[in-house]
C-alpha cells in the first residue's frame, strides 16, 4: 500500500528527548490502514486508555489503535517507524510502575482485541495465545483439558499474557515453576520497524544461536511488541496442601526453607514468609481474616505442597512438620484440612492491600524489593530503624514471597508528599547497599527509572541502551521507560 506523506512536526518528549507529533494527517493515514472501529481519536478514546490503576489521568493519547491481527501490528509499526512516532503498549495495564500509559504525543497499541487462545496441545504441554490474552482466561482454559498454566497473580483477570512477558511477571509459584521467563517456549514479536519475527516454537531445547524471545521477556515493551506466545502448560495437581507455622527467629525461617526443600522436593510450591506485625495486624484488622495460630510469634510461615496424589502430599507434609517440630525450628504449625481452610490461610497472606487501607491516618508505600534470604532479616532491621529516624510515628510491615529471595515491605507514614520521596530513596539506596534488585516483580518504568542505577551497574545500562538503539534506531517503542536514551 502506497500511503501520503503526513504531516507532522517536532515536539519535546517527558525526558528531553525531541519526537514528532503526530497531525491529523498521520491519523488520516491510520485510518485508511486500518478497518473501521480500530484506530479511536477524539472524543472516541475512552478514558481507560490513559488512567492509572488508581483513576488518575495521564496526557491523552492522540489516537488509540486496536489491531486484530500481527500484519496490523506490523502496519502501524512500520508507518509509526517511518514518521518516527512513538507508541506505547498496552496489555491488562495493571502494571505497577507507569510503563504502559501514554506519555504525551504517544500513540497507543491497544492489545484488547487479539486475545484468542489458538491452541492448547496437552500431549507437549504447550499453548498458543495471542498477546492481548488475559491470564485467567488462559488459565481456565487449559484447565478444562486437566491442565494448568502455573504463572498466577492477583491481577490475573485483567492482565495479559503480552503484558505478563514484557514484565516477566512472577507470582505466586515461582519457587515451584519459575518466572514467566521459564514458561515461554517461542513467541511472534512485531519489531520497531514492522519486521515479524516468527519464532513460535513449541520445544525447550534450541541451541541454533542467540535466543532472541528472551530479549522480549521483562524489557517492559522497548524492543518490540509481543502478538503470540507458545506458553508451557502442566498436567494440574490433583490437590493443593497448605501449612501455616510459627516460628522464634528468622534463622530458623532459613532453616526451615532447607528442610522443605530437601524434603518436599518438586512438591514445594509456596514458602512466604510474615513478619509477626503482617500475621498481627492482619488477623486484627481485616475484615473476613481468621489467624489459625496465635498472633504473639515472630515469624510466621505459610508453606504450600502440590501434587497428584493427595495421601503422599498430606504424609510428606506431616512428616516434614514433624521433622521440623523435632529440631526446635517450629512453635506451633497448622495443616488445612480442606480447600476452605487452605484458601483462608492464603487469605491472611493475599491481604496486604486491604490491611493498608485500614491504617487511615497512614499513607502505605508498598515495595517490591530482591535480597540474598540471609540479608532479609537484617534489611528489615536497618529499614525499620532509618524509617524511625526519619518519622518516629512512620512504622515498616514485611511479608514476601521468601523461597524467590523477593520481599514486600510496606512503609506506612502519615502522607506528605516530600516525605513520600524520602522514603521511597531510603528503600531504594537500602536496597542497593545490600546488593539487592529495587524491582523483583514489577519492573522499572517510568516510576523506578530514577532508581535503577541502584541495582544495575553503569556497564549495564549502557549494553542496554546499546540493544535499544540498535532494536528501535527511531526510539519509538515505549520512549523513556526504563532509561532515557
Ligand atoms: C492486584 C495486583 C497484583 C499484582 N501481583 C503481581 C505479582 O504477584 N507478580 C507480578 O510480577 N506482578 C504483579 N502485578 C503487576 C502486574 O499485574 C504485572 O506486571 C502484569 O504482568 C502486567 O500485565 P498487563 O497485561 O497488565 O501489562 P500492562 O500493564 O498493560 O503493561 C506492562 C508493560 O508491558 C508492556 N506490554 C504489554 N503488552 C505488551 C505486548 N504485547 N508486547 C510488548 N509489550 C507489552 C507495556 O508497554 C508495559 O511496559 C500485580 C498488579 C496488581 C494490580
């Protein structure tokens, strides 16, 4: 297709950066390349496409387009690269870190209307979804056949398996399976120029030179647009055990990981660990949460066994209670007896949230931070401690996903806007004085960007600039999230 040159001039980008912005001519020219109903201007774009998870507006977008197919992803690309006008994708947009909202001038890539699930091949072990693919719908889909898609996050029914890979999401179960980066066999990734990359692979092993979809997994959308992905899929445990311990020290927190790693094996599919203020207020504040176990212990743990054989799970999670009862590791421990008590038990872990909303005086400030397991305690510590010598009335609370080396501290202060920023540099610098990652799960953004010099070295943030220069040389993808070029 033959199409006008449009019209369109330099604007300043968020950043400093110069890109164009696109007129009425550029958008002209969309909608000749495209069917009617996918490209939205004006009054047309609704308000979900530039409001954050909270509700709060960012810039509009000058035009939303919503492709069906990898050649229309492929079109806009191609047009986008050509005028040097900048895009940005858009999955469940239930990230956390401001990297799928439009900056000013952006143009959105709408994921919504590719999300068909092609193919669910149990014999391999792999599915075919579209991007735009919601999880649980993916989810509930290869349960049907007897299987189960491991990855699993609270925003499972909004976000998408495009989003998922471009943020490498995490979850609940990555001790057992791994992170998104573990579940992708191939995928079909649209360039910044229009070039279609088909590697739609459905086998593990491939040593045939660079693998290029793990450029695509957790690069927050700035080297290409992610339309197919050939995910793994596993026949689904017949049953799901939980124990919630109580235990006097975070060594003996360690301790205990050992042992059920060493003694569950592959049936190991949570270890997350509550620090006695999580379990405390939880239980004493959350509405619809009951603590099985008294609420005075200093640690607690919730730990998760899954398989196929429900008397094998209950007897190797027994004996390991006990094994741990008789080293001094445990002060109480409780088994679920049914899925409703296993759910509850999950409940007090999956309520962080909703305990934040109970402190109303307080702001949280929720983080999602990586450390070595034995840097944990002493991190919280030292965070409780520079959090107090800020604001002694401002107080942390901790809990995380232990087995993945992934913590959640929440500060909670009164809010002002200049202590917001102080905290969040006191958590960040923490972070990099232990060696840790400022962002387990969530990623960078535009939120962390400021930060990410605490957790990647100067040598890295370069070889990634040079990878972004040379995958998208018109800077149009996502511009600015992560580091500015
Ligand atoms: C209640 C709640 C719980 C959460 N729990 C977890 C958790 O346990 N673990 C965890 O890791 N995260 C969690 N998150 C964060 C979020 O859900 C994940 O980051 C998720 O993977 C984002 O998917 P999405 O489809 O919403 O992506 P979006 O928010 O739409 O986009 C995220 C990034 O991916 C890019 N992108 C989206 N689709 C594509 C595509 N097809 N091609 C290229 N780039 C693309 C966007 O441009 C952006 O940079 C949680 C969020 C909420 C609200």
């Amino acid at each position: 297709m033959i199409l006008a040159k449009p019209d369109v001039k330099l604007v300043p980008e968020i950043g400093g950066k110069r890109v164009r912005e696109m007129s009425d001519g550029f958008i002209d020219e969309l909608r000749k390349a495209f069917d009617h109903g996918s490209v939205l201007s004006g009054a047309d774009i609704d308000a979900r496409y530039y409001h954050d998870i909270s509700g709060n507006p960012v810039p509009k977008p000058r035009a939303v387009v919503r492709p069906r197919t990898t050649e229309d992803v492929s079109t806009l690309l191609r047009l986008c690269h050509r005028e040097k006008v900048p895009v940005t994708t858009q999955g469940g947009m239930t990230g956390l870190v401001r990297a799928a909202l439009p900056n000013a001038n952006e143009i959105v890539l709408s994921m919504e209307r590719m999300n068909a699930i092609e193919e669910v091949d149990t014999a391999t072990g792999v599915a075919i979804a579209q991007a735009g693919a919601p999880l649980q719908k993916i989810q509930e889909r290869v349960e049907q056949d007897g299987f189960m898609f491991p990855l699993d996050l609270g925003s499972r029914g909004s976000c998408t398996i495009g989003g998922n890979i471009s943020t490498n999401a995490g979850g609940n179960r990555v001790i057992r399976y791994g992170m998104t980066r573990d579940l992708i066999l191939g995928l079909e990734v649209v360039t910044a120029d229009g070039t279609v990359l088909r590697g739609l692979r459905k086998y593990i092993k491939n040593n045939t030179g660079i693998d290029l979809k793990q450029l695509y997994v957790g690069s927050e959308g700035i080297l290409g647009v992610v339309t197919r992905a050939a995910i793994r899929i596993f026949p689904a445990p017949a049953e799901r055990q939980v124990a919630l311990c109580a235990l006097p020290s975070f060594g003996q927190v360690m301790s205990l990981l050992k042992l059920a790693r060493t003694n569950l094996g592959g049936e190991l599919t949570a270890f997350e660990v509550m620090w006695n203020a999580y379990y405390r207020h939880t239980v004493e504040r959350v509405k619809g949460v009951a603590g099985p176990l008294p609420t005075h212990h200093p640690f607690y743990v919730l730990l998760e066994a899954s398989g196929g054989d429900a008397g094998r799970i209950r007897a190797d999670l027994e004996r390991l209670l006990e094994t741990a009862m008789e080293n001094g590791l445990l002060l109480d421990a409780t088994l679920s007896t049914s899925n409703a008590s296993a759910a509850a038990i999950w409940r007090i872990r999956d309520s962080s949230v909703e305990l934040g909303r109970t402190f109303p005086f307080a702001a949280r400030m929720g983080f999602d931070v990586s450390l070595a397991i034995d840097r944990m305690e002493e991190y919280a510590d030292t965070l409780e401690a520079r959090v107090k010598a800020i604001d002694p009335q401002a107080f942390t609370i901790v809990m995380g996903h232990a087995g993945d080396g992934n913590l959640h501290p929440s500060v909670y202060h009164e809010h002002t806007p200049d202590k917001h920023d102080e905290f969040e540099k006191l958590v960040y610098d923490l972070t990099g004085e232990f060696d840790g990652s400022i962002s387990a799960e969530h990623g960078i953004g535009m939120l962390k960007k400021p930060y990410l010099k605490m957790s990647r070295t100067a040598e890295e943030i370069d070889t990634m600039r040079t990878l972004k220069r040379a995958l998208d040389p018109n800077n149009i993808l996502n511009p600015g999230r992560i580091f500015t070029l």
